[in-house]
C-alpha cells in the first residue's frame, strides 16, 4: 500500500458538511479490502471483511472522515462572502488563509486580513469572530451572487506535503490520517485468517456532534469496536501532560467510557510487539466518536487510538506517517488475536 498517495488522495478530497466527495475516494479504497462497500443514508461508508465463520462476532473499526470548514451565510455589497464555522475551526488560523467557496463550480478564495498599520490600538489583540470576517473571491457583489449562494461549503485549499520524509502537512489529517490507518491495517490483513469479522466504518458528523458513528453502530451491532481518531500533539506552547509526541506512536486512551479490558490488550500488543506507544488518559468522555460507539444499542465494549497531530483544527495539520502505521499495525495485531483473548 502506498501510504503517502492514498493519505494525499484522502486529504485533498472536500468533506465539509457534505461528506459526499471524501467519502467516494475513502469508498473507493476501502473495496480493495472489503465487500458490500455501501454509504448510508447519513453518509456513512461501511464495508464488511468477513472472516467466514457463521454468526463470527463482529469488530468495528471506526475512523470518522468528516473536516471542519465553513458554511456561506451571506455575499455583502462589496463582494465579500459571509461565513460560518462548521466545527471548531481554529480563528487564529483563518486571517489571510486560503480556501475553496463551493459555489455552482469551486472558487478560489482568501480571508481578509486588515493590514496592522490600520488597525487601531484596541484591536491589535483582539480576534474576530468567524462571521465577522470576509472572505475575497475577486468578485463584485452582483458577480458573487449569481454563483454563490446561502449554504454552499467552504473548505480549506488543498495543500497536502512531505516534510523531511516522515512528516506530513495538510488540512483535514483530522481525521483523514485515522482513516488511511484503517486502510493500512485492512492492507495487512488481506491474507490472514480471522476469528471476527470486520466492520470498517468511515463516520461523518464527528466535529457536529459524533453523529455518524451513533448511527452506523447502532445499525452494526458490533461486539467490540476501536475507534481511531488524532489527539494533541506537542507544541512548545502546550502542556505535555495532554499531548502526545509526534512520531512516537499511538496514543491509546484511557477513560472510564472506554473498555479497561480492550486498553490493556491493546497495552500488551505493544509490549509484545516493540510498539512504541503512549498514554493519554481522561477523566471524562474521549471528545470522540468512541462516545458514540460505546452506548449505542445495548453498549459496545470500545477501546481508542489517537495519532497525535499539531495545530488541530488549522489548514496546516501535522502529523508522523510513522504514527500512522503503528496504529495500523496495532488494530491489526488485535483483530488477529482470538475472541478468547477478550
């Protein structure tokens, strides 16, 4: 599998609000691995590898491949487009970047950013709300108008790239890096025998609310699930109590939503494999679709892997490659285990 085409494919692909684009490249990959690959209602992209055993139970794999963005919400007089978030875009991340207004064809844009010379002294500091910045398509109103409208999608520009091998920069690496790890993981399983079947489940709706993992597990009814998802990386700013270092392995989640018993299996699948690993633990929920996962129907025993990334929610998400195939490695390690093991 060629991990840095398929993540580059993942991310350039749009996936704001509307799932659509994102989810037929994912689709696209996952029927490599998986039969009946099939979207749902929601947007949901499921695919089943099964293993050939009759009434096998069933393990999901989940990774949801929504991206945070923006949403038109108006065209001012001068031609500015009006917007706002969808997910918890980061503000300090916005002023002069670029993106993509999805009008009735894509439409180069960038937000506006008042030059520091013009700004008065009591707004040096301060940050404007989303919808009280503009975004410059190049357009005059009228132009704007007859191409743009309320509700088309805002995405960040494409502008996936390699940095000292190993290193990878893009939008949208939340959570395109946790899906090419199920993709990876499904790569080293192609020849092997299996007690579970597999459920690979790309979710929409994660940055509004976890909502696609809720529908696509209480339509699964999984019997164990591991929901693959990115966390804080470190930055010189951060606390290193909550984040994980880059390039250092996956992150495996510790709350009381999760399953204790599949986190120390996937603890002692690392040990016994020379993975590196580290612990992120929370006193609460996770903040991802293994919420979701866990409760639905009668409950799911669920465990996490986070891949840590920096500057979360930016156009210029960071993230190890070499995270990515160790979470890969580590699902995959799992799913060869036997039920007895559980």
């Amino acid at each position: 599998m060629d991990l840095k085409s398929c993540l580059e494919s993942l991310c350039t692909a749009v996936g704001v609000g509307s799932e659509t684009k994102a989810s037929e490249v994912a689709a696209g990959f996952l029927r490599e691995y998986c039969g009946g690959v099939q979207t749902d209602a929601l947007g949901n992209v499921i695919g089943y590898r099964r293993c050939g055993r009759e009434n096998a139970p069933v393990l999901m794999l989940e990774a949801h491949i929504d991206e945070v963005g923006l949403i038109v919400t108006g065209i001012d007089d001068s031609g500015f487009i009006r917007a706002a978030a969808c997910g918890g875009v980061d503000r300090r991340a916005l002023a002069a970047a670029e993106v993509v207004v999805h009008g009735d064809k894509p439409y180069a844009g960038v937000f506006c950013s008042t030059p520091p010379h013009l700004k008065k002294k009591e707004d040096k500091d301060t940050l404007p709300e989303v919808q009280d910045m503009g975004i410059d398509v190049g357009m005059d109103a009228d132009t704007a108008r007859a191409h743009i409208q309320q509700g088309d999608i805002i995405s960040f520009k494409p502008n996936f790239r390699i940095f000292n091998d190993n290193r990878v920069c893009s939008k949208s690496l939340d959570n395109r890096a946790g899906v090419a790890a199920i993709l990876y993981c499904l790569d080293t399983l192609k020849s092997e025998t299996l007690d579970f079947d597999i459920a690979a489940v790309f979710a929409v709706q994660e940055e509004l609310g976890c909502r696609g993992a809720a529908v696509s597990s209480y339509r699964i009814k999984p019997d164990f699930a591991i929901a693959d998802d990115v966390s804080f990386g470190l930055t010189p700013d951060a606390d290193p109590a909550k984040c994980g270092k880059l390039g250092k392995g996956p992150m495996i989640g510790w709350s009381p939503t999760l399953d204790d018993g599949l986190t120390r299996q996937l603890v002692k699948i690392a040990e016994e494999n020379s993975i590196e690993y580290q612990n992120e633990v929370m006193g609460g929920s996770t903040g991802t679709d293994a919420e979701s996962i866990s409760d639905a129907r009668c409950g799911t025993r669920t465990a996490l892997l986070s891949i840590p990334v920096r500057y979360m929610h930016t156009p210029v998400e960071l993230a190890d490659l070499r995270d990515i195939v160790a979470v890969g490695n580590m699902m995959s390690l799992f799913a060869k285990r036997g039920v007895a093991e559980l």
